[in-house]
C-alpha cells in the first residue's frame, strides 16, 4: 500500500496519459509514410501529423451562426473521453493506482460516450453531411459494440477479471500456448479496430466524397482549434486499438515493475508493437478497396461471428474441461 501513496506511481501515469496523446500523431503518420512507399511515393515525414495539428490549433475556429453550445462543447468533450479511455489501457506498464478502474466494461463506455457527442455534433448545425454521417456512424456501432464485448469477454472468462491490468498479468503468467480461442478473438478485434477507427476498407481516412464519408462527414463544419481537437482524438482512438491489441494478445515486453530498466524496455516494446500494426495497416489499405456501406454490416456480422466462435471456443474447451 505503501507504493500507492508515493508520487513515483502518480508521476508515471500522467506520464502514459500524455504518451498517449504524443504518440497518437507519430503512428498516424508511420500508417502514412509506410502507405505512400508501397505507392512509389516520396509521402509525408512521419511528423506530419504534429505539424498539422499546431497548423489548426493556431487558425482561429469558426462556428456556423445555427450552432448550438453543443457543437462548441463536443470536441472537448470527444477528446476528453477518448483520452480517458487510452489513458487506463496499460501502454508502458501495468499495475499503476490507476489499475483498478482500467476495466473494459468502462473502456467501452468511455468510447461509446464519444461516439454520442461526436454523433450529435454532426446534426447540431443541421447540414445533410453531418447527418448522413451520424447515420452511419450509429449504424456501425450499433454492430461492432457488441463484437467488441464479445471478444474483450473471452479475455475476461480466461482471465476471471474484467480489468485489463489483470487480463495482462495473467498472460505474463501464463506458458507460451496458442489458444484457439485467442486467434479468433484477435481475429474479431482486429476487423473492429479497422472500423472503430475509420480506416480501409470501412471508411476513408483522407477522403471527402459525400457518398463515402463516415466520419469526415461529422466534421466538416469545424475548424481551427474544434477541429485539431477532432483530429488529435481519432488519432488517439487508433492508438488506444493498437495498444489493446498489442498489450492483450502479446503483452510481452511491457513493464511489470516501476524500475528505469523496466520502464525503458516496456517503452521499446510498445513502440516496435504499433510501428508492426501500423505497417500491417498500410499493407492492409494498399491492397484492399473501400467496400459500398452497405455491405459493411455484413464486415461487421464476421467480426462478431470470430469474437462469437473464440468465446464458445472457450467455453467448450478450457471450462467444459
């Protein structure tokens, strides 16, 4: 108990709260980067994306005159709880005082609480885009929430704890197997990390064409600061799902002690981690082609249908044994 009261542990996680706010542009720009070198292209520097970030933090932000206070209101709100969220996966280390409340169940709805202001932001002004994107945004939700609870809860029954820090403590502790029900679990998270996030082939990313916007569609009405704010979280989300994935199914390398060794390694592992899922992610885009919507819930129904067979997987081979 004696650890829970001395700054060290307080320190260390503002300190992952703000790596994860630091790091979110460097992996967008990594995806980036590694995407224009598949196309031949020169691409951007990987920093790009912090240099666009204080380009729209320093433009002045302009709001439609039939906005309400929620529009004005929503970007905080939306990089607040997606911060949050990120905040209480264990990117570095495990077992911070904040270890208690990184539970998936709040991880969930923390995410879920963004989603709901970022959809109503896109109808506030009342502008055709904003709505047909909230529209879509809703629908796909409606379908990957409860794939994600699926898959996080075969986790969980493994673990016998909804908390991520035990779920990663009990993998450290665990021989090195491979678990049938794990892969499919995987397998259904990473085809909802691709949709939560927006990117290829769900949704596009670098788009603005009004038959396949997503989530450009809620934002178009920002600018200046509202919209970095919009920006820096949905980077931020991509970050959170690289970091569930990465930490959860291969938690090796993350630090389990508070010492400087420990601590750097833990930082070395979750980088080489992200930049592995970043440039799986590239690939992933460059070879793949932006589906019609209405086949994405068809995507979405197979994501289910992995996170569904690794929890019935489960249950018939480890707690019918």
């Amino acid at each position: 108990m004696a650890d829970l009261v001395t700054p060290w542990p307080w320190a260390l996680v503002i300190a992952q709260g703000f790596l994860c706010a630091a790091l979110a542009p460097w992996l967008v720009g990594w995806v980036r980067l590694i995407k224009a070198r598949l196309q031949n292209r020169r691409g951007p520097s990987v920093w790009q994306a912090y240099r666009d970030l204080y380009k729209l933090f320093a433009k002045e932000a302009r709001v439609a005159h039939t906005a309400s206070p929620l529009f004005r209101l929503a970007p905080y709100l939306v990089f607040a709880a997606t911060w949050l969220a990120a905040a209480i996966v264990p990117l570095v280390v495990v077992n911070l005082p904040t270890a208690a409340i990184a539970d998936m169940i709040v991880l969930v709805g923390l995410l879920a609480l963004a989603r709901v202001f970022l959809a109503l932001a896109g109808m506030d002004v009342g502008t055709a885009f904003g709505g047909q994107g909230a529209s879509r945004e809703m629908l796909i939700a409606a379908l990957a929430e409860p794939a994600l609870l699926v898959a996080i809860f075969t986790l969980a029954m493994t673990a016998h704890s909804t908390n991520l820090a035990s779920v990663i403590d009990y993998q450290l502790a665990a021989d090195i197997i491979v678990r049938p029900s794990f892969l499919f679990a995987l397998g259904g998270l990473l085809l909802l990390a691709i949709a939560e996030t927006g990117r290829i082939p769900v949704d596009n990313p670098s788009t603005h064409l009004e038959l396949t916007m997503v989530h450009e569609a809620m934002i178009l009405e920002y600018s200046g600061r509202h919209l970095a704010l919009m920006e820096w979280a949905a980077q931020i989300k991509l970050l959170l799902y690289g970091a569930l994935i990465a930490n959860l199914f291969v938690p090796w390398g993350i630090a389990t002690d508070l010492s400087v060794t420990g601590l750097t390694l833990g930082l070395v592992a979750i980088v080489v981690k992200l930049a592995l899922l970043g440039a799986a992610l590239a690939i992933a885009e460059t070879v793949l082609a932006k589906m019609r919507l209405f086949r994405v819930p068809d995507y979405l129904n197979l994501a289910l249908l992995l996170a569904l067979l690794g929890l019935l997987i489960h249950v018939i081979l480890e707690v019918g044994t």
